[in-house]
C-alpha cells in the first residue's frame, strides 16, 4: 500500500497547475506544525475562560496557529513549504494580505456591511493588531488550496491547447471593471448598501484575463485545460476558511459584526447565510490580487519558469492600478463626506448646525443615551418611533455615539437582536452608524471624561 506521505511527483517537478515545486517528503511532521496545533488549542481554552490578551485578540492569535499548522503539513508531504523554504515570499503574502483588505476596508466605508467591536482604543495598538489580523487573510486561503492540492493531487489529463476564448476575457475584464467601480459612485446610500456581491467577484472578473494573459497562475486557464478538480479545490478552500472564520470569530472579543441587508436573519454564527457564500468566489479573489501584485512589482510570481513577467503587462497592470487609485479618490472626493467621516473631533453638539445644537443635545441626552441605556439593563427591543426620536429625520450623526455605546455588551446586544425576524431593519442604522464613528472612536474615547460628568454615567468597562 502507498505511503499516504510519499510524494506523487519526482523532486522539483512542477505541475502546470500546482502553486509550489515538489521535493522528498520529510520523516516527521516539523516542529512548527506542532506548535500550531498547540496555539489553536491553547488559545481556544483561554478563549472559553476569557482570559486576556486572548480573549479580545482570538481571531488574530489562532489564524497565526493555523497557518503554522498548514505549512507543516505540507512541508511533511512535499517536502517544500513556502514559511520553510520561502521566508521572502510568505513575508510578501502576508504585507499583501494586509494590504488588499485595507482596499476592502475603504470599500466599506461606502457599502457599510462589516463593522469591529471591541478593539482596542488605542490607535497605535489597535492598526498594528489590524496588521498583524489582516496579514493572515491571503496566506491562510492559499496554505488551505494548498494544503488540499497536495494531499489531493489533480490527476486530470490537462490539454493547454485548449484556451479560454478572448471575446469571454475580454467581457470578464469590462465586467470586473464595472463591478469594483460603479457600487463606489452610486449616491444613494441604501443602494450601495445591497452592491456588496459585485465588489466580491468584480477583482476575479478583471484580474483573471490579465493574470491568463501574462502567463501567470490562472484558474481561467486552467478550466479551459481540464482542470476542474484544481478550481473546485479553491472554491472549497474558500469554503473550509470560512466556515472558521465564523466559527472562531463569534466567540472572540473583539470580533466583526455583519449588516448584510439579505435575508439578515439566516446565519451562520455571525455570518448571513447570503455573505457566506461570498467565501467561495473570495479565495480566488485572494489568488488573483497576489498575481496582480507581483505583476505590478515584477516580482514574486506564484508559478513561472521565468522571474519576471512580460514587460509589456507589467506596464499595463501598473496602469490599471493607477486607474484604481483615481477611482479610490475620485470616490472621497464625490461622495458626501459623513459616509467616509473625516470630522474634527470636538463634542458632538458643537458639531451641529447652530439653530440645531441644543436640541440635538437635548435629543441626545433625553433619548439616545436613555435608550441605550435602557437596552443595555433591560435588553428592550427598539420601535420605529423610538429609532426616529434618536435619529431626527433619519440623520445617522458620527459625532452622536457616546463611548458609553462602544461597550463590547451593549454591541453584542444589538448584534442579537439583529438576528431576530424582523428587527433587522430596526437595528441595521444603528450598527452602520456604529461603524462610522468607530472609526474614530479614539477621539471620543478622549473626550469620554467630559461626557462621563456631563451626563453623570457609570464608568465605562
């Protein structure tokens, strides 16, 4: 019987449809494996005591353990790994990582379906936490397709004379285009809201014709060759990554709350069951932005019998990145302001108009903060009229959100409530306007005193 470890591939060889060179399996499972394991375990025990730093940075400390793991695993079947034997490169994956979320991160702001509670308020402290959580995104998916394909090796008979048809490249890279573009510059504000599944599968439609035509690592390519075990290996890394993310997200302090305006209520764990399919198509969107940044560098490329890539796509992906840049200013500069909120950080009521600043401190003090308040003791669902009387006309205000409603209780409160049948629409503006004024929440964490003795609230947790 086969050794389920022994290779499937000769030393160095390097299958078309593979991301990495194959060497001699190695005797034993590698030390760094074993201390992955170790993490995930440990840290899911201090988890369930909530024990800190682990219980609010969770998410951050076990995906380091299962990258660990993963890279082990398949150091032991192939004897080649990328944290082994490509520091360098599994240093880029993971610079990349953190960069390409950061662009989804802006996305957010303007479709508002993804927010953080509980995160640290120190400014500092929290970005480099946000790096080091960001950077595990791209080297954890791909470790996953990874670690699949080598214990589950294609054995397809590939025949690449068979191409995907230009025409269909050239309505993928006009539809990805149009996908990450349009949802940033619609005004309406509920619209962008429901845009979100474009962004998701708009970097697959625009980069894969470039990635295929550069002669890099493409799925498109690699469809059209046979290889359809390889595309659904990465849709089902997208899957299997998923499902842990939710899975260790919902118990973590600091952790990520959804307002997916899709049938909010069907969830998996904190996920709606709509924006958890969007895990599929997102591994090979993770895929696609790794090659479109080594063509705009020159460097790195995952699969290539050559260090660089034609010159002539190096030029053009470096336009298009360009292109992404303007359309990224372009949309700050077009979009009213308090969707991506860049306000002076003095107390909210100064902030006003002036025929409307002491009613809104009225407004705040009488029924924002007594709402909250009461929500927080009593766990009363909010009603329309109580969501009118907090937010007049329907203005979510960033400078309306006391440091008292930052508390990780009151948020995991709303978040329940959200998944409940029809409160969604109820509690949704109050998590999107949450999640503006998060985003800088240090300034009223500053100015907490002030609001502490004005109002006369307990202290905050």
């Amino acid at each position: 019987m086969k050794n389920f470890f022994s290779s499937p591939h000769s030393p160095g060889a390097y299958p078309p449809d593979d991301l990495l060179e194959w060497g001699e399996p190695t005797p034993k499972i590698p030390w760094w494996s074993w201390l992955g394991l170790a993490v995930i375990l440990f840290s899911e025990i201090l988890l369930f005591l909530q024990i800190e730093p682990v219980y609010t940075h969770f998410t951050l400390i076990v995906w380091w353990g299962y990258i660990l793991l993963l890279d082990g695993l398949i150091k032991r079947r192939r004897g080649v790994s990328w944290l082994a034997d490509k520091p360098l490169f599994f240093i880029y994956l993971a610079v990349i990582s953190a960069f390409w979320w950061l662009v989804f991160e802006f996305y957010n702001c303007y479709l508002e379906n993804w927010l953080y509670i509980g995160v640290p308020s120190s400014i500092v402290y929290r970005y480099i936490c946000y790096f080091l959580a960001y950077a595990t995104i791209t080297p954890a998916i791909l470790l996953t397709y990874l670690f699949a394909f080598t214990y589950w090796p294609s054995h397809e008979s590939l025949d690449f004379n068979r191409r995907p048809k230009e025409m269909t490249c050239y309505l993928w890279l006009i539809f990805g285009i149009l996908s990450v573009s349009i949802p940033l510059l619609i005004p309406q504000r509920e619209i962008r809201h429901y845009l979100f599944g474009f962004v998701w599968i708009g970097y697959v439609f625009m980069l894969e014709p470039i990635s295929y035509w550069s002669g890099g690592y493409s799925l498109l390519r690699l469809w059209a060759a046979g290889a359809r075990r390889t595309v659904w290996l990465m849709f089902g890394s997208g899957a299997v990554c998923g499902l842990l993310w939710e899975f260790w997200n919902y118990w973590a302090g600091a952790k990520w709350l959804y307002t997916v305006p899709i049938l909010p209520s069907v969830r998996y764990f904190e996920m709606p069951i709509i924006g958890f399919l969007g895990f599929l198509p997102f591994a090979w969107e993770c895929l696609m932005l790794v090659m479109f940044s080594s063509l705009i560098l020159n460097r790195f490329p995952l699969r290539s019998n050559s260090d660089v890539f034609p010159r002539e796509f190096v030029l053009k992906s470096r336009c298009l990145f360009a292109g992404l840049t303007g359309l990224f200013i372009i949309t700050y500069y077009v979009q009213p302001k308090y969707y991506f909120p860049l306000i002076d950080f003095d107390p909210f009521w100064e902030k006003a108009p002036k025929p409307k600043q002491e009613e809104w401190a009225e407004s705040y003090k009488d029924n924002f903060l007594t709402f909250y308040i009461d929500l927080f003791q009593t766990g009363n669902q909010p009603s329309r009229r109580e969501l009118e009387n907090i937010f007049p006309n329907g203005t979510l205000l960033v400078y309306g959100w006391h440091p008292y409603v930052h508390s990780r209780e009151t948020m995991r409160r709303l978040a329940e409530q959200q998944k409940m049948p029809g409160q969604w629409k109820c509690v949704d503006p109050l998590l999107r306007g949450y999640a503006m004024a998060s985003r800088f929440n240090w300034a009223i964490y500053r100015n907490w005193p002030k609001y502490r003795d004005e109002f006369g609230l307990p202290t905050q947790e």
